[in-house]
C-alpha cells in the first residue's frame, strides 16, 4: 500500500485554528450586541420601580389623610 492510496481524514491545524477565531469573533460581537440591550432594560426596569414606590407613597399618604380626617370629623 502506497501513500498515494491513503486518503487524508480530518482537518488541518491551520483549518482549526480559523474556525476556533470565527467562532470567538462571534461571540465577541454577540456579547457587546447583548450588553448594548441589556444596559437599557435595567435602566428601565430601575424607572419602573421607583414609580412604582412613588405609587405607593402617593396611596399611602392619601390613605392617611382619609382616615385622619375621618377621625376629625368624629
């Protein structure tokens, strides 16, 4: 048997090594593009609880006032 016969199986280290940067390139871009959305949606989700215990005060208070008037009118 020859060499000439052989067939080559497999890749190449030259081969691996590119698809090994594709694939790193490509996460690298994924996660700058995952961080450029998750930046505003906590920013979002920030602003949503502060209403939210701004909400809570405001039926607090009224509340309160309600039933210290209550009280007064008795």
């Amino acid at each position: 048997m020859t060499t000439k016969n052989i067939k080559n199986q497999g890749f190449t280290l030259v081969e691996l090594l590119i698809v090994i940067v594709i694939i790193a390139i490509l996460t690298v871009v994924s996660l700058v593009a995952y961080n450029g959305f998750a930046k505003p949606s906590k920013r979002h989700l920030l602003l949503n609880l502060l209403l939210m215990l701004l909400l809570r005060k405001l039926s607090y208070t009224t509340r309160l006032r309600a039933s210290t008037q209550l009280a007064w009118q008795t």
